[in-house]
C-alpha cells in the first residue's frame, strides 16, 4: 500500500527543496514517484493530443513570418527525481533572454517543488545536501541559459541571437544540452473524431501543421480495447491502417483507435510525432443507406468532354442541431442521427462515391469546410472555395478537380450589398429603389452568388454558379428578383469571359448554375431560366402584397434547360417536400449524357421523412453528366 505522507514547511529554496527530495527517497527506499504531466494525465483520460516523439536532446523554436510570437518546446527528464514532461512557452522575439529563462527556471522549480507535496522530511539536519556544482551557478541558482559555440549569451533579443540562423546555439538546464532547432515540421493541433461508425473514412476532425508537408509526413493507425484498468495508455494497440485516412469495418466495433502522427517536408526534416486515441469505441454503420443505390450509376470517373456535375444542400449544423429542429423541424430523425459528426460522415462518403468533377454544395458550415471537406476532398485532386453568407458561419462552397480543370477566375458578391453598386445591378434597381419595404428586405438578406471559371485541359472553359436563395414562403417576389440580379451578374461575367480569354467562337464556354433555389418548377425562377423570360404580370411578383413588385419584367439570353428535370422531391420533410433543386446547363453548349436517378418514395418515407439515420439532410443530391456538344 502506497503511503501518503505531508510536508509541514515547503523550502523556498530550490537547492534545499531537490536536496530534499533526493535525500528522503535514499533514506525512506521510496518508491519512485508516479508523475503525470497535464498531457499524459489527460491522455489517460482518453481523447487527447500527445506529443510522442519530442527528442530529449532538442529545443523546438517556432517563428511564422509577420509574427512577433516565439514558441519554445523542449522536453526535460530528471530520472533522480522522476519528472518527464513537456514545456511550451510562448515569448516575443524582441524580449531579452533573461526573461523567458526566468520563466523557465520558474516551471521547472514548481516541479520540484510538487514532489514535496508527496513526501515528509526527516530533520533539518538531513535536508541540507547541496546541489552538484554543475546544476547551480555561483548565487545557488539553477542553471538555465542559452550558449553559442558554449559562450553564455546575455543581454539579447531571441531576435539578436537568431537572425534567421540557429547554428551551434544550444539551451542548458541543469546538466543537460539541448540542441536549438528553429521551424522544424510541427504539429500544432490534432484531435480525432468523437463519433466514428464502421463502414466509413475516419481522419483527424483537427489538424493544424507547421513547416509540414503532408506528402513526406508519416501517419499510422492503431486500433486497441480499452483495458480492465480503464487507463488506456495501457492498452495493446495493433496496427490496422496507414495515410491520413482510414477506412473502418465491421471488424473495428468496439475497438478504440490511435492515429499516430509524424511530420516532415520537401527538406528531409523530420519533427516530433503525435498521437491521439478516440474517445469513444468504433460504432456499428446503420447499414445499407440509398446513396449506396446510387452509386451504381456513378462508379467511373468521366473523361474528354465529360463532366460530372453534383448540387446538395448538405444541411448546416446551424439549422439541423438545435432545440427548434429537434422538436417542430425534424422530429422524426433521431437526435444522434442529426448531429453533425454522426451525419458529416453520410454525406462525404456519399459525395466520395459519385466519382464527381465539380462539385456544387450549399448550407456549408466554415468548420465542416475547413476541417473535413477540404481535406477528405483536397486528397481526392479537388479543389474547394467557400463563400460565407455573412456573419451566420454557412455558405456556398464548390469544389472541383484539378486533375481536369485549371481555375482562372473566382467570384463572390452578397446580393443585398450590391444593389446599388454594381453597374450591371443599374437598370433593375431603378425599377425597384422606391420600393422601400422591398429594398429593405432584400438588403437585409445574406444571400451569395459564387462564380468559378474553370478551363477544361481540352481548352474548353465552364463558368460554374451556385448559389442558396432566400427561403421564407411569402418570398416568391425576393427569390425571382435575386435570381433576376445573379444572371445580370453572370451574363457581365460572361461577356468579360470572352475578352479576356479572346474566346473567338463562344461554344468554348458554357454556363453551369447549381444550388438551392427554393423555387419549385411552377414559380418564375424555373421559367425565367427555361423560357427566358418573365412579364410584369407573373404572380410570383405579388407574393407579399405590401412588397408588391410593380412593372418589372425579367429575361435573360442563354438556352437553359434542367439537367435532371423537374424532380417530384429534392427536398423532403414532414412539413413539406418539393422540387427546389437544380442543375442548370446551357443546351446550345452541353447535353446530358444521364442524371443518377433519386430515391424512391418508399426510401425517402421510410423513416417518416429526411433528414434520417441513412439521409444526412432534408435535401437530395443531384447528379448529372454533361458534356460538351461537337462542334
């Protein structure tokens, strides 16, 4: 049985306190202390980040460019005393050495000084035994200090002493020699999903790097059982996969993972691995879900002049997740089933298995972008841009391949703000700028258009749209008079396209618009872009009579058509369900080659309604192959 024992008086001194502990665990044969840095404990908690491979003859300095923050990462080991951790300081480059060494100085006497906590000294007379003379300096001070070619450095910035060169510049602590090494690959941040079901991709939900190129990085996954002890830094781990991404199975229920995580780059330097294990076990799949069905029509990739097209509003966590969507939106979707770590896989996987070339996505949360379709996609050869609907933390984002398309232009306005600004807008927002009850409405919508020009290798050129209109069903009149305001915009763009790429015969270019447009087939949007024109009479221009929008008409001059048709549902809730999705294409320029068919209504009503456990969103992908007409 281990004894606990209690320091009535805790030396100030730090001489006297190492004496101390050194002295009592010869004189008591106390065992040696069991220590727990902040990073192991909590990896003994499961669910964290660990630095594994921080060498214990280094010091790790990390400048960014611009930055004035110096980072400060070594590894001390005391094997008398038991102490094995890791200490990371942030200082200024224009600070003095002094400062930071007395920071240091000071962490490292308050681990000492934590080992009195645990023991009880014997008599004054025993605890007087003096430091080696190699550990203090003359005042009894333990020897912290930054040397060059072993010439002590005082009074100098970090800034002085590195000037971009870290050359025979060590750090001293006590008796051990660190080796300075500036902005060598890092890992800054790197967490591991707390859901992860069988049968889909799991990758770090986190990862941030550092002078860290992933191609020359090395990355492991380990699977294990938690065991009796419930301490998993004891588990036995068996390696089950290699690369940033693993692809789980029936077999991995009920195991915990490890990823284990190795940086390096182009220049041979190899930085401290890192490791992080789940926190929570493998989960069975829910099995068999209709994507799957659907991935039979998309199992090759296209080539030559054919493209694939994907538009799917994947549903923003902000609108799924909430006590609002729980109870009255989607009541019947099991509220697991409708956060975003459970329904973030679904969709991925689904977008993975229709082997697109562009993809078009709406209601895209900024997290979910940056941290798992910009990565999972980016490995893929796509390419992705995101465009923010103001402040909310959603957008637009499309993403394409560059294995088959070079982007030269990218454009994104907020509607409402361009009103009355941008010259193309001029003509129709002098038809409406009286109305002020309709500009303030407009105004005060985040709606985005996003345009990416991309250039096929064969020389032809896609100018691709996406866009999410207003939603509110009193809004026919808002939706037309936005879409009215994206195709003055496209068709400006269009027209600058041909100039400045000198694009003599305009079959070159065609026109894809995908999105959410929240405009069923019998509403203006579909016949403005099908019929290309829209009078001043048209009901959806009465939808709010006190917004009433007075002699407007609209028209455009591409040959549109639907690439999918006009669907019975790409939107199906319990409240409602309709066409409201689209994939546009210019039909002098493109035809369809096929488009993957839905989900059939006993699919989509098996579970009440979508979202469910095998739906991620309460709309439906669209899927169309299109290609380029033969001149």
């Amino acid at each position: 049985m281990r004894k606990h024992v209690w320091v009535k008086e805790i030396p100030t001194n730090t001489r006297d306190a190492v004496s101390l502990v050194v002295m009592l665990r010869s004189v008591l044969k106390l065992k040696p202390f069991e220590f727990i840095c902040n990073q192991t404990r909590a990896a003994a908690a499961s669910n964290c980040q660990r630095k594994i491979g921080m060498t214990v003859d280094r010091v790790y300095l990390r400048n960014d460019a611009n930055s004035q923050d110096l980072h400060i990462n070594f590894r001390y080991t005391n094997a008398e005393l038991n102490i094995d951790r890791d200490f990371n300081f942030c200082r200024k480059l224009d600070e003095k050495l002094e400062g930071a060494l007395t920071r240091i100085r000071g962490n490292i006497e308050k681990q000492f000084n934590k080992k009195l906590k645990k023991v009880k000294r014997k008599s004054p007379a025993e605890v007087q035994e003096p430091l080696s003379e190699t550990v203090t300096d003359g005042s009894g001070e333990l020897i912290v200090e930054f040397r060059r070619s072993n010439d002590k450095l005082e009074d100098l910035t970090f800034a002085e002493i590195l000037n971009n060169n870290s050359a025979n510049l060590t750090l001293h602590i006590l008796d051990k020699t660190y080796n300075v090494v500036l902005n060598q690959p890092w890992i800054v941040n790197l967490v591991l999903p707390t859901c992860i079901m069988a049968g889909f991709a799991v990758y770090p939900s986190k990862l941030e790097m550092k002078y860290t190129d992933k191609a020359f990085c090395k990355a492991e996954w380990f699977k294990g059982k938690m065991p009796p002890s419930g301490n998993v830094q004891h588990a036995n781990w068996s390696k089950c996969g290699e690369g940033f991404f693993y692809e789980t199975s029936n077999e991995d229920v009920g195991h915990l993972l490890k990823f284990v995580l190795t940086p390096g780059n182009a220049a041979g330097n190899v930085g401290p691995a890192v490791e992080h294990i789940s926190k929570n076990e493998v989960q069975a799949g829910p099995g068999q879900c209709p994507f799957e069905t659907r991935h039979l029509f998309t199992q090759t990739r296209l080539q030559d002049d054919s493209f694939r097209v994907v538009s799917y509003n994947i549903l923003a966590d902000l609108y799924a997740d909430s006590d609002y969507s729980r109870s009255y939106l989607f009541p019947y979707c099991p509220a697991y089933a409708l956060k975003v770590e459970y329904r973030k896989q679904l969709y991925i996987k689904e977008l993975l298995g229709y082997n697109a070339d562009i993809i078009c996505l709406q209601e895209v949360d900024k997290k979910i972008f940056e941290y798992d379709l910009k990565p999972v996609l980016e490995d893929q050869n796509f390419k992705g841009i995101i465009a923010e609907k103001g402040s909310c933390g959603e957008g637009i984002a499309t993403f394409f391949r560059t294995d088959r398309f070079d982007l030269l232009e990218s454009y994104s306005i907020n509607i409402g703000e361009q009103l009355n600004t941008l010259e193309a807008f001029k003509d129709l927002w002098q038809k409406i700028q009286s109305n002020k009850k309709l500009v303030e409405r407009i105004w005060n919508r985040s709606t985005t258009l996003q345009l990416n020009l991309l250039k096929m290798k064969n020389e032809r050129y896609i100018l691709v749209a996406n866009t999410h209109l207003y939603f509110h069903p009193d809004a026919d009149h808002i939706r037309l008079l936005q879409f009215g305001f994206s195709m003055l915009y496209l068709e400006d763009i269009y027209k600058k396209t041909l100039q400045k790429f000198n694009l003599e015969n305009e079959k070159q270019l065609a026109i894809v618009f995908c999105g959410d447009f929240n405009s069923v087939p019998e509403c203006g949007i579909y016949r403005l872009m099908t019929e290309r024109f829209v009078d001043k009479d048209f009901i959806d221009w009465s939808s709010n009579a006190e917004e009433a929008v007075q002699d407007v008409s609209l028209g455009q001059p591409f040959a549109i058509k639907s690439a999918c048709g006009t669907p019975e549902y790409t939107n199906y809730t319990h409240l409602f369900a309709a066409c409201l999705d689209y994939i546009f294409y210019q039909c002098d320029r493109l035809e369809v080659e096929q488009f993957a068919p839905l989900p059939t209504n006993e699919e989509l009503k098996a579970n009440t309604a979508i979202p469910s456990v095998v739906f991620p969103s309460d709309h439906l992908a669209l899927i169309a192959d299109l290609k380029f007409i033969a001149n």
